[in-house]
C-alpha cells in the first residue's frame, strides 16, 4: 500500500496550523522534531557503531533540528561536532547554539575535514521548503554526501532533493541517497524514490488534524518518538 505524503505546500499549511490553531511554539516543534532524528540516528548508528557524529546544519530550521539533535546525542553518550556555516541571527537558533557551546560541543568550518574524523553525517541542511539551486558553501558539501561511504541519516529530506520529484535528474545530488530518512509529521512524496531506511518522527500530530490533511499518524510504541516504516517495494 502506498504511502500518503504531504507536498511542500500542505507540509508549510500545517506548521502553520501546528503553530497556531493547534497552539504549538515554534520551540516545542523544533525540540520534538530534533528529539525525534536524535532517536533514529540512535536507531540506526547505535553507540558500538562509533560515537562520533558530524551534524551538517542549514540557516533554516531544518538545520535548527539539527542543532538540537546533537543536544540529545550528546546526552546519550555520542561526540557530535557540528558544521554550520550560515548561522541564523534569530535568536531561538542563537540559544540552541549556545547549548551545544556550553556543553564544548566544537563547530567546525572545515566540512570535508571533518568528515574524515566522524563515524556518522547528520545531514539537516535543507528541509521541506527547498527549491532552485544550492547556494554557497553547500554544493561542496551536497557533494562530499554522496561521494562518502560513511552513513549518512537526513531530516525530513534528502538535502539538494526535489521534495516532489526526488533527487536531481542528474549533476549535483543525483546519485546522493542517505542510510536513513526522518520524514518529520509525515513523508513527502519524494520518499517514493528513496531506498534506504524511512523513520517517521514528531510525535505531536493530533488524529483530528491528520485526518484534514489526509495523512496517516504511525503507531507510535512506548516512549518512542519514531517509527520505521517501509518505502517503495520494502518489507520491515
């Protein structure tokens, strides 16, 4: 059975809805949101695989997921090092920057650097509302993803992907296909060309405002704020 998605345009309407008829912050969403990837990397690159993680994040808020998902994996043990090289000047991204500085989390300027000394790529450069061309400085890194063999896990899509259509046609990103994806309240219809293992997260998405953007809400077990579910053609 196919998977119900959300285009790029009904994923922006319901974080607005989220933000304000549903009365979320833009805080708790981010926080969810960043403790939900925190999960699937832990899923996905557990603590005997290598502790080290590179965070790779974007000015947007996909990249403030990013920032808060190195807090939590931290917190689990992990030596997350984060490349931000577009810091935003709003100040929620400032006090999440501030977090990982306090707790002598490193930012790096040397993306290709540092994917040499990490076990793991958080990639949370660009999310559901990216379109047009890569911008300066990520081409070089959209590049050294798909070039890696190191696993790679991305927020809410696949960075450098159409969020409709899937990865470029060919050039930069087309061959680019992470370990893992999060698609963060519900997949967007790019999972439909995605073949590695798909986590849905955001735990927060109430029946009555799935059912008015037509979207099915996971099965959620325990106190897990992801679950795995099959792309195109996989069993789980």
């Amino acid at each position: 059975m196919a998977i119900k998605t959300l285009g790029a345009k009904a994923a922006a309407a319901l974080d607005q809805e989220l933000m304000s008829t549903c009365a979320f912050s833009l805080d708790q969403l981010m926080e969810l949101a960043g403790l939900s990837v925190s999960q699937a990397v832990y899923r996905v690159h557990p603590l005997s695989k290598g502790r080290r993680v590179l965070v790779a994040c974007g000015p947007g808020n996909n990249g403030g997921d990013g920032l808060v998902a190195a807090r939590h994996l931290f917190f689990y043990g992990y030596q997350p090092t984060i490349y931000y090289p577009k810091r935003s000047k709003n100040e929620l991204y400032q006090r999440l920057s501030k977090q990982l500085e306090d707790l002598n989390v490193p930012f790096v300027d040397d993306f290709q650097s540092a994917i040499g000394q990490t076990d793991h790529i958080v990639d949370a450069i660009f999310g559901f509302s990216f379109s047009g061309e890569v911008r300066e400085p990520f081409p070089a890194v959209i590049q050294a993803l798909q070039d890696t063999k190191l696993p790679v896990t991305s927020v809410d899509a696949p960075s450098s992907w159409d969020i409709e259509k899937g990865p470029p046609a060919s050039g930069l990103g087309s061959s680019f296909m992470p370990t893992a994806l999060v698609s963060l309240s519900a997949p967007k219809p790019l999972v439909n060309h995605f073949t590695g293992r798909h986590f849905v997260g955001g735990r927060f998405v109430s029946p009555l405002i799935a059912k008015k953007y037509d979207f099915d809400v996971p099965e959620y077990q325990g106190i897990d704020q992801i679950v795995e579910v099959p792309v195109a053609g996989q069993k789980l």
